[in-house]
C-alpha cells in the first residue's frame, strides 16, 4: 500500500514535536505541518483544540491512568514529584527502573511508549486515519543500546518496528533547512561550491554537534555528514539546575531550614519547585535579553549596563503544606545569571563540560591534520530550545573567526520534527516531488566497536566508516583450556585509545562440543538500516549462530524487566 502522510517525531528531553507531511490530495506536496496535541493544561484545564508540543512529562495518577504533557511537567511535578517522571531521554539504554505504585515497574522503554502512545493517538484523530510508520529523531551520540531502546518504544506505542526509521536530530535540522534554502530566491548554500556547515543543536536535555559538507550537483543538492561529536550531556537542563541550586541557597538562608534535614518526599517537592521557577526565570531572562540586543550588536554592549528580572515570592509547598516561601529577588544576566553560567562557557581547552567540548569533538573528526579547524567552517547552524538565550549565539560568534556566518534553523523547535517527516517523504514515496532536489548520503556508524583482548588491548571489530548493509567478520583462535564458552566484550568510541570509549555489551559464543587450541572462531557483523549492529558466530566453515546475551551492565533493559510485561502494563493504562 502506497503511503500518502509522512510523519516526523520529535522525542525531546523537554518536549516531543511532530510535523506530518499530507499527500492525500496533492502527491507532490512538500508543506510541512506541526501537530497541535490535545492535552491537559495548568489547573487541569483540557484543550481540545491542543498546543504544539507535548512536554516529555508522565504523571501516574492510579495504576492505570497516566496524565501527560504540560499538566504533569507544570503541576504534578511539584505536586507529586514521585509519581512523575520527566527527562527519561536521558535515561535511555540504561538499567533504569521506576515505581510509581508497589509492583508496578516502567524501563525508559515504557515511560517513552506512554509519550509515542499520546502522540500518535493525536495524529490518528487529527489524519482520520491509522499510522503505523514515522521517523523518529535520536541525539547523533545515542549508542547501538540507546538507537535500540528507542526502536523497542516505538514498537510498544504501536508503531511497526520496520516502518520506523530513526534520524539523527542534527541531520534532520540540515534537511529542514536546506529545504527551506532551496526555495529561497537568495540562499545561504552556495550552488558554485561545497560548503562546510557546522549544526549546533541544543535542547533540554542533549547537546550535539555534527559537520555537514554540502556539493551541488547542478540544481540538485548533496548532504553528507562527515563527522559529529562524543559529548551530548549538557544543555538546557544543566543551565536550569544551577539557578535551582542558587534559589535553594537563598531559599535555605531566608527560612532557615535545610534540605538535608526534609524527608525524601518535601526534598522532591522543594527541588521540583525550585527546578520550575529556574526554568521560567531561564526563559524569562532570554526575553529580556532578546529585548535588550534589538539596539545592541552584541552581549559585550552590555558590560556599562544590567538586564533585570523580576521573581514575586514564591510559595514553597509539599502538597497543601507550605514548607516556606522563596522572597521577592530582582535578577541581573551579569549577576547571577553569567556567573552561574560561565563554567559552560569556559573557552579553556582542558574542561570538558562545556559548549564547546563537542565542537573541538566534531571538528578534530573532520579536520584531524588541520590546527585550525574552526577556520574551516563556512556557516554555524544554531538549533533547539536553548538556541533562544542570546548568550549561546554570542559564544559561538566569539568562537568562530569573522567570516563564519552564525544562524539559527528556520525554526528552531519545530525544524528536527520537520527534517524527520521530510525524510520519511524521501524514503517511504516514490514520487519525491520537491525534495527530489535533496540528496543525503547514508551515514555511518561514526563509532568503531572494538573487541577487548587480554594481551592485544581493543581490537577493532567493525569500522567506524561501516554503512548501513554493510558485513564482515573478525577472526578470533580459540585459547587453550577447551573452554565451553568464549567470552567477548565489545566496546564503541572514535578510537581504540579514545577515553570516552565505552562498553557496548557483552556476550558469549556457546560451543556445544570443546574447541581445540587454534581452532577459528569468526565474530560477524551487519549493520541493519537504522545503523544498529547485529552480530553472530561461526567456527570455521560452519554455519552462522547465535551469541549469547550476558546479563551485565552492558546488557539489554530486558534482562530487568522484558518488553512483554510493559506492553502488557501499557494495555491496561488509560493515557490522557
């Protein structure tokens, strides 16, 4: 059956976005539409009509009844901090487990099929029609457990696992906007010759950072990704958690009581409180600034001055007890917010947990022989939530030499759920109308896997150039012992010395007879279509066979609690 509506979803830390692309009536079309999702709003207040986004927020309000979206980010976040999840992108991939009621477990997996369940209950309504394929947006860094956990909430949502591709979030805000360029009678991307775009990508939750070459090909345009960064967790939030920390400062001093001191749960309701008022003074302090830049060129204009915002006193409460109130404050960017913020924004080259860690990431990948590879760069493409604080774009012009023009996507929330239902066009019609101009390269994995050997260190297994389709085998002599199983432990990185490699998993080949000393064992490898990869083994001039999962901290999340029971938990809960 030929598809006519293609579907990109946004699973942000902070928000979820979808955009949809309609061909019912118009087979060609390239319109772009963002989907307004019906939800709860403050004072549990329901809009049929809907807002575009849903925050990434799950409140469990029974066993099985889940609220989610603003009400449960805004409201029940402070009110039941434990009985609300958010942020759970962040937890992906991981040995994570969350009990909102006794015997009652969700994996990440779980929570993010409750947000994918909510968001395709929406576009059914709004379409009148089934959907069971999309693409689905991942940080460019997620790892093999991470791409496959999102692919295992997706098929508990409901969604067909082969119908559903992922893309990495950079690749999709490159495809937004050099969709948008092409129709533009005056572009940035140069038709003459390749260009080097640098796409900056910060959200709520994840940061990452990949180099993009353009080439014309006569009218057409080639994309390839050549290189992205290691280091993803710093953003938005991480700004938001030091004004939190230096409210609760204040907060302590003024009503001379001390967290350490609350119990578990006024600990949560006091730091989830605290957390909110930080994001909105955060947003606040963005809008001002925005404000300020109208007749300034930059933030060093503001060096002689002070922007201020104003915070009324805040209740502090657990429930309908109010633990105390946060006084009256007027705020200034320079003191505290840049204060607060400037180890993020620290240039030195030793500190890691900074903006610019993944920028030097990305560019030594691109450009290893080049002592200047920011000079490289033709155009920095700025997107995401944080993208908005005036004090990013500064340090990335700060960065860069002169002649880098520095830009945002076309928009800047809305451009990755974009790029996703541009690239579901691309691959699920065969009539790809406008965007038969675009042409994406298929990306590699970008991180070698390495098998560790006792005397040989890492070995390198599979190519960090490997595509998708791609296979081969690594050849391993069995040690002496006769041993009834090998033993293997794959790891991923940029390379073999890199310190941010990190272990993928661990399985074993189970022999059913004792090998002899020098037998051939062959490790074999594919990369399936969303760049996951799949291995098996074979002693020499055998058949291909299954390895064996070992249940450790590189193992799947199945091991803790199996994707059965969640999509049996999922089918008794009402998700509104």
């Amino acid at each position: 059956m030929t598809r006519r509506v293609f579907v990109g979803i946004d699973l942000g830390t902070s928000n979820c976005k979808l955009s949809y692309i309609d061909r019912r009536l118009d087979v060609t079309s390239g319109s772009t539409q963002e989907l307004q999702i019906p939800q709860y709003l403050d004072g549990r207040q329901w809009t049929e009509m809907g807002i575009p986004y849903l925050p990434s927020a799950v409140y469990f309000e029974r066993e099985n009844l889940a609220l989610v979206g603003q009400y449960a980010a805004r409201e029940m976040l402070l009110r039941s901090p434990e009985r609300t999840v958010r942020a759970i992108k962040r937890q992906m991939g991981r040995m994570w487990i969350y009990e909102p009621f006794k015997g009652v477990s969700w994996t990440p997996q779980g929570i993010s099929a409750i947000l994918l369940r909510k968001i395709k209950a929406a576009t059914e309504d709004a379409l009148k029609e089934t959907v069971t394929a999309a693409v689905i947006t991942v940080p460019a860094s997620f790892d093999s457990r991470q791409r496959e956990a999102t692919l295992g909430a997706a098929q508990l949502a409901g969604f067909r696992r082969d119908q559903i591709a992922l893309l990495d979030e950079p690749s999709a805000a490159i495809l937004d906007f050099a969709n948008e360029q092409l129709r533009r009678r005056v572009s940035y991307l140069d038709f003459d010759q390749p260009r080097i775009i640098l796409v900056f990508d910060i959200g709520g939750g994840t940061l990452d950072v990949s180099i993009v070459r353009t080439e014309p090909i006569g009218r057409r345009l080639k994309l390839q990704i050549v290189a992205r960064s290691r280091y993803t967790e710093l953003a938005g939030y991480d700004f938001s958690l030091r004004i939190c920390v230096y409210l609760l400062n204040i907060f302590e001093r003024e009503c001379g009581v001390s967290l350490a001191d609350m119990e578990t749960r006024r600990q949560r309701a006091v730091l989830s409180r605290l957390m909110g008022i930080a994001e909105d003074l955060m947003k606040a302090i963005s809008s001002r600034l925005r404000e300020s830049l109208v007749y300034l060129d930059d933030l060093s204009r503001l060096d002689d001055s002070e922007v201020y915002v104003d915070l009324e006193p805040q209740e502090i409460y657990d429930g309908e007890d109010v633990i105390g109130v946060l006084p009256k404050l007027r705020l200034g960017y320079h003191q505290p917010f840049e204060r607060l913020w400037a180890p993020f924004l620290d240039r030195a080259p030793e500190r890691v947990s900074t903006i610019y860690a993944p920028i030097r990431s990305a560019l030594a990948e691109a450009f290893p022989d080049d002592s200047q590879p920011e000079a490289r760069v033709d155009l920095v493409l700025q997107h995401g939530g944080m993208c908005m604080l005036p004090a990013i774009e500064a340090a990335l012009r700060a960065y860069f030499p002169e002649h880098v023009r520095v830009m945002q996507t076309p928009d800047v929330m809305q451009s990755v759920a974009n790029g996703a239902a541009i690239y579901d066009a691309m691959r699920g019609s065969s009539e790809p109308g406008i965007f038969a101009d675009i042409q994406m390269d298929t990306q590699p994995i970008f991180e070698a896997v390495y098998l560790e050997r006792y005397h040989e260190g890492l070995q390198e297994v599979v190519p960090k150039a490997a595509v998708p389709g791609q296979t081969g085998e690594y050849e391993i002599e069995v040690p002496d012992g006769a041993p009834s199983r090998l033993l293997l432990s794959l790891y991923h990185g940029f390379r073999s010395d890199d310190p941010f490699v990190t272990l993928d998993r661990e399985v074993a080949v189970q022999f059913e007879r004792p090998p002899r000393k020098g037998d051939k064992v062959h490790l074999g490898w594919r990369i399936k279509p969303n760049r996951d990869v799949e291995y098996w083994w074979r002693m020499e001039g055998g058949e291909p066979r299954e390895l064996v999962s070992l249940s450790t901290r590189g193992a799947d999340l199945t091991t803790a609690v199996s994707l059965s029971s969640q999509q049996n938990q999922l089918q008794q809960l009402q998700i509104e």
